[in-house]
C-alpha cells in the first residue's frame, strides 16, 4: 500500500509542476508515475484493485486539468503572470493579386532578402529572389507567394 500511495503522490506532485513549467515533462513524468501506481495496486490487489486506482488516477487528473484551465487563471496568483496590455499597433496587409505580377516597384526599405516596396501607391511586403536590394531599388514583381511579393531587380 505505501508504494501505491508513494507512486500517486509522486505522480500527482508532477501534474502540479507541470502546470507551473514549461514543456510536457513534468506532465508525462507524473502520467508514467500514475500508471506505475495503478500497475502496483492491481498486482497486489488484483483487477478490482488496478480498476479502482485507474479511476483515483482519472478522477485526479480531471481535478488537476480543471484546477489548470479552468479555476486557476481567474486567481490572483495567476493574474500576476498573464500579459493584459497591447501594443496598440494594427497590421494593415495589403492582399497581392496575380495582376501585379510583370509591374514595377521601389523598395521601401532594404529588402535583405525580405522587406517592403511601394507599388502603385501602395507598401507591400515583398522577398528579393536575387537576394539584397537597397532602399530605393527598382523591382520587378516575378511571383506572388501568400501574402508577400516576389521580386528581382531589374
């Protein structure tokens, strides 16, 4: 009974650091840990025994995801750790069309390989196939790749 007991201290005092860490380790620790117990108690206790653990094992790590999600971030304690303010920017991504490609553009800012060029008035990001381009470069648009411009220079 005293390894039983140990091995779902054990895996319940890793559940709790899992929580307060980082990674799943401390997580997989502490579920290896719960399953040992549950393995011990049903090789002394048989079936009903193992069955039994299984569900103290269940019934623990339910408490322990709820007591993670759910109850502790509205405590005091985990208000200290959360981030609340932004930084006020907005993003403003200009959607790239197939009908720009073969137009001109000038490089905004460096593009090394990535950066911005203005294209009929208006920044968008692009990437520099031939790789560095200076501020004020003219450009071709060769391709469209997601959200951003393929270009070369001319």
């Amino acid at each position: 009974m005293n390894l039983i007991a140990l091995l779902f201290i054990l895996g319940l005092v890793f559940m709790f650091f899992e929580v307060f860490t980082p990674g799943p380790v401390f997580g997989i620790l502490g579920g290896l840990t719960l399953m040992g117990g549950i393995a011990a108690a049903a090789m002394k206790y048989g079936g009903t025994g193992g069955l039994l653990a299984g569900l103290g094992a269940l019934a623990a790590v339910s408490a322990t995801l709820y007591a993670e999600l759910v109850w502790l971030p509205k405590t005091r304690f985990a208000q200290k750790f959360s981030v609340r303010s932004t930084s006020g920017a907005t993003i403003q991504q200009q959607a790239v069309d197939a009908i720009m490609i073969g137009k001109l553009a000038e490089a905004v800012t460096t593009l090394a390989p990535s950066g911005y060029v203005q294209l009929e008035g208006k920044r968008y990001e692009a990437f520099c196939q031939t790789g560095h381009a200076a501020r004020g470069t003219q450009l071709r648009v060769t391709g469209l790749d997601n959200f951003r411009l393929i270009v070369t220079k001319i």
